[in-house]
C-alpha cells in the first residue's frame, strides 16, 4: 500500500495539471421558496480533502459579467486566496425575495424575504456541505451581493451571524425604509439602521465590508452634498462603530472613483473582498 503522503502528492500533480478552477451549474428545489434555484459553484481545483471556505453570493446570475471565472483564476495563480468555494444563487422575483426577513418594505415588499433567508441556511448550506469539504466555522463563510442583494446579505448575516460571520454589501439598497419617504426626515424609517440602532452594544459578532460607486446614482435626499448611496453606508458603519465594531477589523469601506451601479464595477472589487473575507 502507498502511503498517504504518496497519494497527496499524486493527487496534487494530477491536479496542477488540470484547470486551477472548476465552474459547475446546478438545480435545487427549494420548499421554502417553492421553486427551482439555479446556483452555479466556482470551486479551485485542489484535492478532496483539503478545507475550503465559503462565499455565498446573491444576484449570481450577475458573477458571469462581473468575470468571475478569470478573476479567481487569476487570484489562484497570483496565491492571492486560499482554496474557497464561491457559490452564485440567481434571483428569482428579487423585489419580492430579497429584503430584510423581518419586516416588509413601506411598498409591501420583500414578503418572501424570509423564506429566501431560511432556503440560504437551510436548505443551500446544507446541500453544500453534503457534496463540498468546507470549514464548518462561521469565520470562514460569507454571504454577499449587490444592491437589494446586498441588503439581503446583510440581513441574512446578521439574523444567522452562526452561518455567515461576514458579509459583503456592494452598492446595498440602504435606503430600504418601513414609511414612505418623508422629506421633512429624510434620513427616517430606514430599516437597517433602525435595527442597528436598536442593537444591544457588543452583541453584533459579524464582520462587514461595504463598497459603493461615486456613481452609484445621483440622488441626494438630505442635500448634504453625498449622494444616498455613500451616505447610507457611512450612516450605518457609524452606527456600527457606536455599538463596538472596529473600522478594519471589524469592518471595511471601498469607494471605487467613477464606479456605476452595475456589475463591471463590482467586479472591479469582488476579489478584494473575498481577500477581506478569508482572512477573518
């Protein structure tokens, strides 16, 4: 019988000889959502046994333009990321999927927010450590996505910090409010920071990185000269900050120069925050 470091090292160079990275699609039936999930899985070329951690990432029907494959090929060959497996979830109805899970939009939207929430921890985790060698550690996953994606990744990681210690929030609709819109308090009913704000002090134990474009979108509610997309970010890291989180640690803030609301720019910055990520 040949030993096991034998074996390793055999399996290693079959492997270092194939592609670094591994993209494969698959369909789940979910019973919370009462459909079919596609997810697609980019997964590093590396032997069965090796651990890998765990990116999850809404909206993934948006990774293809965001060049998801050559980026982590890339980051691989560069030894820029440890073996980690990066799953996209594509949207369905995001008005109606996406949100916070604990509360609906002034609009009445976001009414299966919660049902999406418990398909994540659920059901997608659960398959995925069935067919993947992954940590089973909080502080090697994380959950992230782009605009209403982003602040249901938020949420999730927030309402499950057990599952997912770290979430990524490019671009995040912040701005997501329990009322309508009220210019006399511009800065009102936004439900994010409202439960943040409501937090008991120390009790958070996630990690956040918050990205957003100079031009994200022009809007400037509270005319302070910072379009809502910077401010609701900013306004919601202080809030973090009051309740004990460290900048750095704790948390993190990319403003990408001339960045628009749309993928091209995420992607720009998708691998420095899976970078972020990992190494909490």
């Amino acid at each position: 019988m040949k030993p096991i470091s034998y074996l390793r090292q055999l399996a290693g160079s079959v492997l270092s000889r194939r592609k670094r990275l591994l993209q494969r699609s698959y369909t789940l039936t979910s019973k919370h959502l009462m459909r079919q999930v596609r997810i697609e899985l980019y997964r590093p070329a590396v032997p069965p046994w090796r651990l890998l951690s765990l990116a999850v990432f809404n909206d993934g029907q948006d990774l293809p333009r965001m060049d998801m494959q050559r980026r982590l090929t890339r980051a691989y060959r560069e030894k820029r990321l440890p073996p980690t497996l990066v799953v996209g979830v594509y949207a369905n109805d995001r008005l109606r999927e996406y949100g916070t899970a604990g509360r609906r939009d002034h609009a009445g939207h976001g009414e299966l927010a919660a049902a999406y929430t418990s398909f994540i921890t659920e059901e997608l985790l659960p398959w995925l450590e069935s067919h993947n060698n992954l940590y089973h550690s909080a502080d090697r996953r994380s959950i992230a996505g782009f605009s209403l994606g982003g602040l249901s990744a938020f949420d999730i990681a927030w309402r499950h910090p057990k599952a997912f210690r770290t979430a990524g929030v490019f671009s995040g609709s912040l701005w997501y409010r329990g009322r309508a819109y009220d210019p006399k308090l511009p800065d009102a009913n936004r439900i994010v920071h409202d439960y943040v704000a409501r937090a008991r002090r120390k009790s958070i134990t996630n990690r956040f990185w918050f990205m957003a474009g100079t031009d994200d979108e022009s809007a400037d509610r509270n005319n302070n000269g910072v379009i809502d997309a910077i401010d609701d970010t900013l306004q919601l890291m202080a809030l973090l900050q009051q309740k004990g989180l460290t900048p750095g640690d704790d948390m993190t803030y990319v403003e990408v120069a001339g960045g628009r609301h749309e993928p091209e720019t995420w992607g720009e910055v998708v691998i420095e925050f899976l970078e972020w990520a990992v190494k909490g």
